[in-house]
C-alpha cells in the first residue's frame, strides 16, 4: 500500500529541475520588468510598444509580467523599437554590465554631496577636454508641463541670446511635425535627427538656451553630449501639477484614451528619474508662481555665467 505522503513525494519534480525552474521564471521576470522600465522611460503605451515592434499587446503584457518566453527575433524587434541593442533588455549582459554593477554599488556608498564632484572626475579621465565645454549653454531638460519653455524663453530675453527649443529644430530639419516624424520614419530616425541637431547646435552657439523634449534621455548618447555640452537644468514639478498645465494649455493629449493617464506619468517619471538626476542642478517649479521660479532659476545660472543674476 502506497502512503498519501509516499504519493506526494514521487510527484516531486528533482531539486535541481526545481531550482532551474526558478532560475528560468527569474531570468523571465527581470526581462519583463527591462521591457517595462524602458517603455516607462520613453513614455510609450503598450499600445505603441506593439505597433513599433509588430508584437500583440498580449504578448507584450505576458513578457512585462514574466509569464511570457520572448523568442530572440521578438526580443530584437522590441530591442529596435526602444533603439537599443538587444542584450541590453537581457538581465545578464556579460563581463561589462557585471563592471558597471561593480562600480554602481561602489557609487551608491558614495553621499549624494559628493556625486557632481565624483561625475566630473570621471568625464574628466574619459572625455576629452574639448568634448565637455559647457561655455555659457544652458539646458533644461524634464516632463512637459513644468515650466521649460516659459523659463526658458524668459532666461533667453533676460541673457539676450537664443532660445533654442531641439523638437522645434529637428522637426524643421525633416519638415514635419515630430509625431509624423515618428509614425512615418520610426523613433530611431528621430533620435538620430535629434542627436545631429543638438551637436549642430553646441558648435553654432556659445551661449544660448535650450530647452529638449522629456524623451531625450531615453538616447544615452545624445543626453549625455547634453550633460557635457551644457549646464544642464532638470524643471520638475508633482505629477498632479506636470498634468493640470498640460490641460491648463488646451492640450488634453494626456487624456485622451487613457484612463490611467496619472499613473502612467508617474511611471514615466519614476524611469526617467535617476537620468534627468544626473543634471548639473534641479529646479522644483511646484508651489511657485513664474516670478518666484525665475528668480530661482537666475540664482542657479549665475555662477555658470559670471554674471550677477
């Protein structure tokens, strides 16, 4: 006679299928949760995400859940529509990300005082001097709604230089809107336009101000010729007060189809916090008038400048 416990134990898979099971299921879900982390960053829909890489939302809400086994080409596919390599939205991505981790836990012991400090020393040891003059360039960079272009236009008017919105550029330089852009040509085409527009526009100005789309640091390459090339500023703002001057301004983009559109900006701006972080200063717009915000702003761009503000 077999024993319920005796049953039990003969329908126990071996430890070691056990444990490669859990490896799997792990390596699953920390895929899923890269997809989900970049789609975040660029601000896509899953919507988007699937017409990019000609993949179901299905599959796609399968693969950012963990249940889902991408196959190499889907993973490629989906890889190209965020402009990326394809190992980049693998978990274990060899030799190079183990250093990078490495240096990362070393970073994070750092205190957050002495980050800008440490930033610099290491631009220094890997760029070349010529490659990280800021000159009198100012950026500002953040999510739609937190006062860049009316700063930044009252900045300009005050600095007596240009005023240089990047979108504006790059959607002149390709004679369409920046959506049809897009649609018609793809997001890597756009950020390879945005890329060539904003070295353009380093070289032809010493001093101006420059305001870019949120997305930019979605392109590690073109936001961190940013970060080298200007005093790069982040204008933040609360979610609630990103999405109520959006609409404020008559645009009700934010909302449209989308029930969930609060949450998704707070996604957005939970990926994009660390990269917009890495500007030389920030500036919280939230519980101050445009007067009061200018005159911070002043505050930060004057040593940059020497001048008084």
């Amino acid at each position: 006679m077999v024993t319920p416990s005796a049953t039990a134990k003969t329908r126990e898979k071996p430890s070691g299928l056990q444990d490669g099971a859990s490896a799997a299921a792990a390596f699953l879900a920390a895929i899923g949760r890269e997809v989900r982390r970049n789609r975040a960053k660029r601000g896509m829909t899953r919507r988007q995400l699937a017409q990019a890489s000609a993949t179901s939302e299905r599959y796609l809400a399968q693969i950012e859940s963990g249940a889902g086994n991408p196959s190499v080409s889907v993973l490629r596919a989906i890889a190209q529509a965020f402009d990326l390599p394809c190992a980049a939205l693998l978990p274990e991505a060899g030799a190079r990300n183990a250093a990078l981790g490495a240096i990362l836990d070393l970073v994070a012991q750092v205190p957050e005082s002495d980050l800008p400090a440490l930033a610099r020393d290491i631009e220094n040891r890997v760029v070349a001097p010529e490659q990280s003059d800021r000159a009198q360039r100012i950026a500002l960079v953040g999510l739609r709604g937190a006062g860049k272009s009316t700063l930044g236009q009252m900045l300009a008017q005050h600095l007596d230089c240009p005023f240089i919105e990047l979108d504006r550029v790059v959607a002149e330089d390709y004679g369409a809107s920046i959506p049809d852009l897009i649609e018609m040509s793809g997001t890597a085409t756009f950020r390879r336009h945005e890329r060539s527009a904003l070295d353009r526009i380093v070289t032809a100005n010493d001093t101006a101000v420059i305001t870019t789309a949120g997305g930019i640091v979605s392109n590690p390459e073109t936001y961190a010729l940013l970060l080298r090339r200007t005093h790069t500023i982040w204008i933040k703002a609360k979610p609630e007060d990103h999405m109520s001057r959006v609409i404020a301004q008559g645009d009700f983009r934010p909302m449209a189809q989308n029930r969930q559109a609060m949450a998704d900006l707070v996604a957005i701006l939970d990926a994009r916090r660390a990269d917009y972080a890495r500007a030389e200063a920030e500036l919280d717009t939230s519980g101050n008038t445009i007067k009061q915000s200018f005159g911070k702003l002043l505050q930060l761009v004057s040593p940059w400048l020497g001048r008084d503000p």
